[in-house]
C-alpha cells in the first residue's frame, strides 16, 4: 500500500513535499509527450515554478514506435530521457511518477513515486497533457493476446511475439501450428497499422531470407484487418487505394468491411471466419488516458476532453488540456491526434499561461494548423496529402525519411537513425532482432507446448 507523504501541499513536514510558495506561480504539467514538452518549453522565460510529471522517464517519438516493434531500431534510438531533454529549463523540474488524482477544488494532483509513494502537489495552472492508450471497443479481454503500439515495452513485446512465431514455426512438425506461428494479424488499418504490416512484409522477405532451415519465412501470411470500407480513411480515396495496391505487392492481404468478434490465443474470429494467428497486433482503437477522467469534465466517446477555445475546461479556466486527450472540432472537421496537433496545442497553452503569470490579456483562440499527413508503406514508397496536394512514391519517401530524422528531438538519435536506416537499406538487415523472452519451445514428440 502507498504512503501519503503530503497531504498538505503547503506543510512540507520533513518530507519532499512539493507544495506552492508564496508569490511564485506554480504551473504543473501531466506528462512529457509532444504537447507536454511543447508546454513547458513556452513557459521557459517566465518566473514561475514549471513542474512536469510523468510516469515514464523518457519521452517516446512515437511515428517511428512502428520500427522498434519490427526490429529496425532499438528502443534507445526513439526515446529520450525527459531529464535530459529539458536540462538546460531552469525553472523547470521533472518528477517520475504517476498521476492518479486531480482535486480541482483543492488545486492539487496525487501522484504516486515509484517506491515513495504519495504526494500531493500543488498547482496554479494546470495542463493535462497524458495522451491515449490502445483501446478494445469494451472487449479488454482482447489485450490479453493483441498487444496493442504505445509504449516501448509494448514495442519490445511485439517484437518478441513476431521473432518468436518464426522461432516456433522452424521448430514444429506440425503443419498446421507451423502456419498458425507464420500468420500474422494486424487490426485496425490507419496509418499504424498499414506501417506495421509493410515493416512485418518486407522482414519476413528479406531480413529473415536464408536465416532458418525448415521454413521460408516469405511463406508468410501477414492479413490486416478492418471493420470500414478502405484502408487509411483519413487519406483521400485515391491515396489509400494505391496503399491498398503497394500492400498487395508486398504479400499483404488487405481485408476490409470485416469486424473482430473474438480475439483469443488461438487468433481472431472476424465476419465469422477464424483466422488462426499466434500473432495478433492491435492497431485499431484508442482512448484517452484516464487522467482526463479524474478532471471530471465533458468527454467525447473516446474519453478526449471537450475543451473551450482556449483549450480550458468548462469547470476551471486555468485548466487546460492538450495533445491526444482533447476532442476539437475546426471548421465542422475534428483536429487530428498526430504529433503536429499536440504539439501545437501544447505550445499555445504555455504561451497562454505565460502571458496571464505576466498579467497580459489572452490572444486569440487555438486554431490549428496542419502541415499534412503522411504514411510509409515499406521501402521506397509513402504517401503525403497537404491541403489539395497528393503524392506518392519514391520522392515522398525520401521527403518522409528527412522530415523523421529531423523531427526526432536530439542530434544523437538523428545520427543513430541515419545509420541504421542507411544500413538496413544497404543490406536488408535489421539489428534489433533480439526476443526479450524465451519462447515457449513446442515438444516435437507430443507437439505441444513444453512446460
Ligand atoms: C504507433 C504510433 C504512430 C504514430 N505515427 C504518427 C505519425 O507518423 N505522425 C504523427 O503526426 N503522429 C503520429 N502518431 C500520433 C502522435 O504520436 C500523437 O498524436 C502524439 O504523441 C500525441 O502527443 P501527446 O503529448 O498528446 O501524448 P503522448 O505523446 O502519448 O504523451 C503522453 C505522455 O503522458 C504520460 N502519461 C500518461 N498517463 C500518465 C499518468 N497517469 N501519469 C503520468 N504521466 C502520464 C505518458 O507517459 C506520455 O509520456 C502516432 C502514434 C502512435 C501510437
């Protein structure tokens, strides 16, 4: 059970209890992805005390999750320590720990310290930046076989299921295990999943040729899944049907208009037909993090905070949240959760609370601007659609390998994923090919699953 080491953020009583100090405006952050960063970066130049909590101790970029779950990148190369990040933020501090309570009468938010236990810290504003998490459209059970693509662990256990299935094909007999372990799901075909099943296809045709003895890892089934009409429908149609064409290239079966009723250890039931898969990746749903519930304001379906204009809610004006856990609507259309947005939406509330701790008026009200989306199906090809603007090929992947590698937030990851995208390019490896488990090995005599 967890101690409560300050209930009262203004008595310190011999603990490190973070409570407010007169006069110096306290403005708390809840988590160190894109818009959290994007927040307290826009607070730097102000005389204030910025705190940021998170639970993790590193910030993920998380376009490029997809190629540490297929091996291309290790998690290091993706990921920074938020520490690090903002070191040279003097007035801010970052504390590891976990949000499990918001008083917004109290002005506080209840944090749990990994071996510490509770505390209570103290706020003058407040911004909830704590993104989403996979969600299973009420079918929670489903997490127990489809992992879904939001953390590195989940990255790394991904990993370890694809390494594993072939692991476990070259050691059985049995062919109709065999083509279960070689049989690869995907649900849920938005950019995730489209970008996930093109790493898995190429892999499974170049990384892993002439690596195994009993099978021929192109022999691979890799089908993905998707309750709706066509693939990627953010895109424009005449987008996401040439996606469709390249995946067919690539040995992908495309199948659409097709609804998951069951996933279970044996795979996934979908339209009534069962797919036998030991692999199943969840691609499909998300939902906000719970911390917006613990503001109990107005939510969409998906648990998304309804914001005002300037991104406050109805319930506190000096409470804000940005990023993936707010539901916007601009111009009749929803504001896309891509990193663009929170990002946007976290520097506009920081420069928001910035001007009011310098006791200026508010600007005008957040609107969004999108720079475009785009998708990666494999080698040598993505799509790009900005405004009218639709392009696809060789050129749009060139243009979304340079936009990554400088998006990524430190000179060191840049470098580092430079040279191993160049080396994968070269030669087809990939050199993060490592299981984090052994996996269970099937006993060749009695075909079933050593204990
Ligand atoms: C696999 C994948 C691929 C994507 N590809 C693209 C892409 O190509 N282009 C694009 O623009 N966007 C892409 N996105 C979307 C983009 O990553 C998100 O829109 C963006 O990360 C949202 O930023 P955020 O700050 O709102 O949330 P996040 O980046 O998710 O950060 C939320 C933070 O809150 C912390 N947190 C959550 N709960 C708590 C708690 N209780 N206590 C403390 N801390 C907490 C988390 O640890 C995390 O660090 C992708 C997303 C995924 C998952």
């Amino acid at each position: 059970m967890s101690t409560v080491l300050s209930e009262d953020p203004s008595q310190a009583n011999g603990s490190p209890a973070i409570g407010l100090q007169g006069g110096r405006k306290r403005i708390v952050i809840v988590g160190g992805g894109f818009a959290g960063i994007a927040a307290a970066r826009a607070l730097k130049t102000i005389d204030a005390e910025i705190i940021l909590i998170d639970r993790r101790n590193h910030h993920i970029f998380q376009p490029l999750l997809y190629q540490v779950a297929t091996a291309v990148l290790a998690p290091s190369e993706i990921a920074t320590p938020i520490r690090q990040l903002e070191a040279t933020q003097q007035n801010l501090s970052v504390v590891l720990a976990e949000v499990t309570g918001i008083s917004l009468s109290a002005r506080t938010v209840e944090a749990i310290h990994p071996g510490l236990g509770i505390r209570k810290i103290g706020f003058d504003y407040l911004v909830v930046a704590a993104g989403m998490r996979p969600s299973y459209f009420g079918h929670d059970e489903f997490a127990l076989h489809a992992p879904g693509l939001k953390s590195l662990n989940e990255a790394e256990t991904i990993r370890s299921k694809i390494l594993s299935a072939f692991e476990l094909a070259e050691a059985t007999e049995d062919g109709a295990e065999r083509a279960r372990q070689m049989t690869f799901v995907l649900v849920g075909a938005g950019p995730t999943g489209v970008e996930l099943a093109a790493s898995i296809a190429h892999m499974v045709s170049i990384t892993l040729r002439n690596n195994f003895r009993s099978i021929d890892p192109a022999q691979s089934r890799i089908v993905l899944v998707d309750g709706g009409d066509r693939i990627l429908p953010t895109f424009a149609e005449s987008l996401s049907g040439k996606v469709a064409r390249r995946l067919a290239r690539l040995g992908v079966e495309v199948r659409t208009g097709l609804k998951v009723d069951k996933v279970d250890e044996q795979g996934v039931v979908a339209g009534g037909e069962r797919i036998a898969s030991a692999t199943v990746l969840w691609t499909a749903g998300v939902a906000a993090s719970p911390v917006v519930r613990m503001l109990n304001t107005r939510t969409d379906r998906a648990g998304r905070a309804l914001v005002g204009p300037y991104m406050e809610i109805a319930e506190a004006g000096d409470v804000f949240v940005a990023g993936d856990a707010v539901s916007m609507t601009q111009d009749d259309r929803p504001v896309p959760g891509v990193a663009q947005a929170a990002i946007q939406q976290g520097r506009f509330v920081g420069r928001l609370i910035a001007n009011r701790v310098k006791g200026r008026q508010d600007g005008r009200p957040f609107r969004f601007r999108s720079k475009g989306s785009m998708a990666v199906v494999g080698k040598n090809y993505a799509i790009l659609e900005a405004g009218h603007l639709r392009t696809s090929g060789f050129a749009t992947w060139v243009i979304w390998a340079v936009l990554h590698v400088l998006a990524l937030p430190q000179l060191q990851n840049r470098f580092r994923v430079q040279t191993q995208w160049l080396w994968s390019y070269l030669t087809g490896q990939r050199s993060s090919r490592l299981i984090a488990e052994a996996p269970r090995i099937i006993d060749p005599i009695k075909q079933k699953p050593s204990p």
